[in-house]
C-alpha cells in the first residue's frame, strides 16, 4: 500500500473476507471531490531527457487539470502514435508540432520513446512484484506437487480418472432417478388434474398430450443437468479437471480431438444436451465444434427404452460364453458403437471439413483446493436455467407441432364407432361403483378403447401419411410404414418411440412403463407382413437399433446445438450427417445381416 499510494485489502472471494471493508472505502473515495485526490508515484525510472520532455509537454497541456492526469495524457501524446491524430480536435493546434518536436529531440539523444514508457512499466511492476510476492525455494515439494505425483501418473492417474469418471457417470443415473421420478409423477398428475377438469375433446389433448406432455419431457431431465454440472463443478474447482484433461489429451489427439473433449463425451451419456453445453471450456472454435458435432453419438439415456424394447422383441435370450447372454451383451455393443461412431466422425471431420492442427494443451495446473458450496450451487443453476429457458420452449413448441400432425385430420366416420364403444364403456364404469372387480375390467376395457381410438386417429392422421411418405425410403432397412410413424414422431425425444408403437399397435397397460414394454415387445414379435412373415426379426431389430445409435432423433438437442453455435446451419448439417450415417450403417448391417442368413 505504501509503494502504490493507495490502500490495499486482502481479499478472499469466497468467503467474503475484506469485501465490507473494500466496499467502505470504494464509497468513501467515491465521495470526495476529484480534485482532492492525491497524485499517485508516476513512472520514476524514466532517463531525465524524456521526463524532461514530460514535463514540458504537461506545460503545454495542462491548464486546469490535475497533476497526474496531465502526466499521463502527455506521456501517452508522446508515446502513442496514433492517440494525436485520431484525437487531434480535442488538442490545441500546437500540440501537434510540440510532440513531433519532443520525439526529435529524444531521437537524438538516443532515446527510443515508442518502447522506454514500456519497459519503464514492467519494471515497475517486476520490483512491485518482487516486494510483494513469496516465492517458494526450488526443490521444496508443495502437497499440490505430491498429489500430481499420483493423479497425472501414466497408470495410477489413469486409474484414478476413469474411476472418478465412472463414479460420475454412475450417479447420474442412481441418483437422478429419486428426482426424475417425483418430476415425471408431478407432471403425470398435473396431467390428470387438468384432464379430469376439461371436457373431452382437442383443448384437453392439446393441454395434457402437447403442452404438459412437452414441458415434462424436458423438465424430466432437469436432475441430471444439475447431477452433471455439480460434478464438472466440483473437478473444476478442485483443480482436478486440469489433471484429466492432461491425462487425456494423449487418446484424443490420436482423433483429431482436444484433450478437453472428453468430458463433455462422457457427459452425453447421461444426455447430449449438457454435453453440448459443456463444450464451452473448448478454447479452440474448430475443436468445440468438432466435439458438438459428435456429442449425439454417445448412447444418452433417452435411448435406452428404444434398445430395451427392441431387444425384449427381437433378440433372442441365449446364453453366450456361459455367464453372459446376447440380450445383454447386444446391449454392450450398441454403447461401444456410439463410441466408435463418434472417434471415428471426430477423425473424420479434423481431416476434411474442420481441418486444422489440434493445438497442443498447455495447461497451468492450479494447485488444489477446497471446493466452495456457493459456487459450485451458483454454476449448477445457471446451466439449469439456461437449460430450462433456451431448450425447454422450444422442445414445447415441436410437441405441439407433433400433438397436431398426430391429432389431424378427423374421420368421423372411423372415429364414431369406438366413441360410441366409449361411451356404453363409460356408463357402464359409473353404475359398477360397487364391484371393485367388474370396474378394474372396465377400467382395462375403457384403457384398450382409448388406445384404439389414438390408433386409427394417428394411423390416418398427417403424421400417419408421413409414414407413408417416409417408407419408400426406409424400405430398403427392412421398415415398413408404422415403424416410419415411430421414427418420425420420435424426432421430438427418441423415448417417444416406445409410446407411439404402443398407439400404433393399440397396447395398453395401465400406465406402468415396464409393463407397457413387456406387452409391446410380445405384440411386436407377432406382428406379420402381408406375406405371412414376421416384421420384427432379430435382424429386423438390429438393423433398428444400430439405426436409433446414430440417428439424431432429439429436438432439444437439435435446439441447443442452434443456441450454442448461434447458426441453423451447423444443427441442419448435424441432422443430415447423422440421418445419413444411420440410414447406411442400417442398410450395411441389413445387408451383411442377410448374406449371413441372418433373415
């Protein structure tokens, strides 16, 4: 404080120590006239022809301001060449010629005025530090330096790493479930207030399939955005995350990828969209948007009721190797693949359409520390608002948009049958009040009307003629029109394909989730083609999955991509790429699938 003429505070921003006293004294500085403000040292280690020259120019400058200002305006007059003319109607006209004169004269006395003031600073500034500044002694290990002995070792840091890494990947599932559960209840009840409060028709559908549908959807995922960026927060904090970069960075290379691509990767497995937005400690544009690029390939947990219904349907539970069995180990491959898929694409890109050198990762390794509540809290909100704010409206309105395509165009002539059956249904419920058996039978019966009534409406519907447009194409892979519907509908979230199926082939199950699966997958495997063969074979189903690995069937996560690479073109050219890759790696195992009589 005494070598800079002004107060100091030592600071500790996380606790807050010194804050009240700094802020006393801003306001209390704040609170004098300008002019009473002492002159602060100035640059004492000019040569005495350029302060000379200073003090001359300050002469010529200074009428009515103060000291110290007056020095520094003459000191950057003369230094900077382009301060004068690009500011030349707020000088007297012969200031010009006065600082022009000064530069001569300190030319030839030997004096380089472009670079002395600089150097002039540095020094300064290295003797401020030197004074200030405890260095510790060469060769004295501080406890930072024998922890990085272990967590950057080639094998124990590593082992470290992807523990920690599977400790994380882990709780994300386990313990987001709790709250992903009481969110989906909330909004299931949410539902059945608002529905049971309306009248039948297309408000109370719009209201409770569209917009409360919608929001939940995203809401839903809501834990483990906040289970994520808790633990980034907490490696970031600590210091860790520099340490798993560094011991990274040597795998992602091989790829083309930064070192601190991998974290965001591991994050899409619990969702892409954090994943996405993780990318943003990528320095380098071309690295972030190569790791965007390929965020969606990971196997995120929107895809698992895809492959466990697909799998339930059409795998066949036969052991392998004695222990294991194909169910599960079809499993296994579909997330290896993803990961191949995405290794692959990333080389792919850093060799073609974003080609660059990966710069090498330089890193300072913070030492570490003790992670503090408040920030790791403040962080993990910010992600879950902008989160909640940017993907959740738009994810809204592609519900609805796919409410309404599902819902139109009406055929009375259709519909009015089952509504009729509806409706003696209905009756019927209401005077068995008192028979708990008759009424849970009725309940099944009324269950199994809805679900007719949803099939024949989607199946003429604008999105059941869009599975009619899309199956020329999707013929090739084996598909026929109603699992196009699936596709297709599953755009706004790829869960949505077990609920379509289940319209599609009028299953219902009550409402439980595990049971709606198990009945589904037994109506698929008896579903049959005009020829009298199955739909749904173990190659049909293959061809499917590996189809869901690649495909980008996720309008939020289309939605963040926009957001964070504030075009349309990138999250367009996403989509197409990975529609592409899922449809020829589709038609590739349908094709070897078949050359193996594997049909």
């Amino acid at each position: 404080a005494q070598t800079l003429g002004v107060p100091v505070f030592p600071l500790v921003a996380s606790t807050r120590e010194g804050v009240p006293a700094l802020r006393a004294e801003i306001l209390r500085h704040a609170s004098r006239p300008a002019g009473s403000l002492a002159a602060r040292p100035g640059l004492d280690s000019l040569p005495p022809a350029m302060a000379q020259e200073l003090a001359a120019l300050c002469d010529a400058r200074l009428n009515a301001a103060p000291p110290g200002r007056a020095r520094a305006e003459a000191l950057l007059l003369l230094t900077d060449e382009r301060h004068l003319p690009d500011n030349a109607r707020f000088h007297h006209p012969g200031m010009e010629a006065a600082v022009l004169a000064a530069r001569q004269r300190l030319e030839a006395a030997g004096v380089d005025w472009r670079t002395l003031a600089i150097e002039a600073r540095y020094e300064r500034a290295r003797a401020l530090h030197d004074a200030a500044v405890m260095v510790r002694v060469a060769g004295v290990e501080s406890t930072s330096d024998r922890l990085d002995r272990i967590f950057t070792h080639k094998i124990w840091g590593s082992l470290i790493f992807f523990a920690l890494m599977a400790l994380m990947f882990q709780s994300i599932f386990t313990f987001a479930q709790v709250p992903m559960d009481l969110l989906e209840g909330g909004f299931g009840w949410l539902g059945r207030q608002v529905g049971a409060r309306l009248p039948p028709g297309d408000l109370r559908s719009l209201l409770v399939d569209g917009v409360i549908a919608g929001v939940g959807a995203v809401v839903v995922f809501l834990p483990q955005i906040c289970l994520l960026f808790l633990f980034l927060g907490v490696l970031e904090d600590t210091g860790y995350m520099a340490r798993a970069a560094f011991l990274m960075d040597r795998l992602m290379s091989k790829v083309g990828l930064h070192g601190k691509s991998f974290i965001p990767l591991l994050g899409s497995f619990a969702c892409a969209i954090p994943g996405i937005m993780a990318t943003r400690t990528i320095e380098n544009p071309k690295d972030r948007l190569v790791t965007i690029l390929v965020a969606p390939l990971m196997t995120c947990s929107a895809r698992l009721p895809v492959y466990t219904l697909l799998i339930a349907a059409c795998i066949p539970d036969l052991p392998v190797l004695g222990w294991f069995r194909l169910p599960g180990l079809t499993l296994l491959g579909l997330y290896l693949l993803g990961i191949l898929l995405a290794l692959g694409m990333a080389w792919i890109f850093k060799k073609t359409l974003l080609r660059g050198h990966t710069p090498v990762l330089i890193l300072e390794l913070p030492p570490y520390k003790r992670p503090t509540a408040g920030v790791l809290l403040r962080h993990m909100w910010d992600r879950a608002k902008l989160f909640l704010q940017k993907a959740g409206t738009v994810i809204l309105g592609f519900n609805i948009l796919l409410w309404f395509l599902a819902t139109y165009p009406r055929h009375a002539d259709l519909e009015t049958p089952i509504q009729s059956a509806l409706q003696e249904v209905e009756t019927r419920l209401a005077a068995a009040a008192d028979d708990p058996a008759r009424a849970e039978a009725l309940q099944t019966e009324l269950a199994d009307l809805e679900t007719r009534l949803a099939s024949t409406r989607l199946r003429h519907s604008f999105a059941g003629g869009l599975g009619h447009v899309v199956e020329p194409l999707l013929r090739p892979l084996g598909f026929d029109w109603q699992i196009g519907i699936g596709i297709v509908s599953s755009f706004a979230a790829r869960e949505v394909f077990v609920s379509t199926m289940s319209v599609v082939y009028s299953v219902s199950s009550g409402g439980d989730p595990d049971a709606e699966i198990r009945a589904l997958a037994s109506v698929l495997r008896e579903q049959r083609r005009p020829d009298g063969g199955l739909v749904y074979t173990p190659l049909t189903g293959l061809t499917l999955l590996v189809f869901y690995v690649a495909a980008l069937q996720c309008a939020s996560t289309v939605a963040v991509v926009r957001r964070e690479t504030n075009s349309w073109k990138w999250p367009l050219f996403q989509w197409l790429y990975l529609g592409a890759l899922a449809w020829g790696l589709a038609f590739l195992t349908r094709a070897v699938g078949r050359a193996l009589g594997l049909e």
